[in-house]
C-alpha cells in the first residue's frame, strides 16, 4: 500500500468545494481546506505508484477548480 499527501492550490474561494468533491473519491482518506500557500491537503492511498499516480492526474486533477498539485508519498524511514 502507498500512501502521499497531495498539497493542492485552487481558484480564489473554490477550496472547500474542491475538498468536499475530492472527499468522495475512492482511495481518498481525508481532504481538508486550509490556509497557507496551498488550499487542501489530501491525504490517499492506492495498491501501488502507478495506481497512485493515476488517481492524481485522472480523477483528483480533474476536479473543477484545481489550478495545482503536488504529491507527497509517505516514506517510513
């Protein structure tokens, strides 16, 4: 199992709108608006990197309102 937080900046005042969407998407265990230089955090998990990968660009950067991700994958060190 992978794990990442994915830091997201949206349009002016989209931000709770885009963590309530991306809330109810499969593999997405939290999404919280925050302030700061990112607008939500998201917290996911997936099989592996390449599943990981494709919930980011096909169904997270698909929400109406997202100008920006980053993915952060968890590392246990």
């Amino acid at each position: 199992m992978v794990q990442a937080y994915i830091l997201i900046q949206t349009e002016v005042g989209k931000a709770a709108a885009v963590a309530r969407e991306i809330s109810g998407i499969p593999g997405v265990t939290q999404a919280e608006d925050v302030t700061g230089p990112y607008d939500v955090i998201v917290r996911a998990e997936a099989r592996n990197v390449d599943e990981l990968g494709k919930l980011v660009v096909a169904q997270i950067q698909a929400v109406t309102g997202i100008t920006r991700t980053l993915t952060c994958p968890i590392v246990h060190i």
